[in-house]
C-alpha cells in the first residue's frame, strides 16, 4: 500500500525499450557487484551499490523518472 504524499520514482508507465531494460539491468547488477568487493573507501562502495541497485530496479520495472521528466517537458 502505498502513501499518495509519497510519489514512488519506478512506477508508472513504462517507458524504456527493451535494448535499454536490458542493458540497465546488466549494468545495474555488474555495479552492484563491483561495489560488493572489498574496498578501502566505503562510501565509494555505498555509491556505486545504490547506483547499481537503481539501475538494475529501472531496467526490471521499465521506468525510468529521469526520462519521464525529459519528454514531459
């Protein structure tokens, strides 16, 4: 159940094709991955598992917000 206040950013209409769902999710997951490696720096690691985990939810729903916004303007 989801709070009306709270707009979610992966859903809605999908808008991705499906080369770009694809290459999102490969992406997403091979970021998410490398940021699973052990580094010294662990707020490079948190960075690159959220960017990683947002690509590969964008490629899975076929949402994009960021593309939304560009063609509604």
């Amino acid at each position: 159940m989801s709070d009306p206040m709270i707009p979610s950013l992966f859903e809605g209409e999908t808008n991705l094709t499906t080369t770009e769902r694809a290459v999102s999710v490969v992406l997403g997951l091979g970021i998410a991955a490398a940021a699973a490696q052990p580094r010294p720096n662990k707020f490079l690691s948190l960075a690159a598992l959220i960017i990683g985990a947002g690509l590969a939810i964008r490629g899975a729903t076929g949402h994009c917000p960021i593309k939304q916004v560009s063609h509604t303007a």
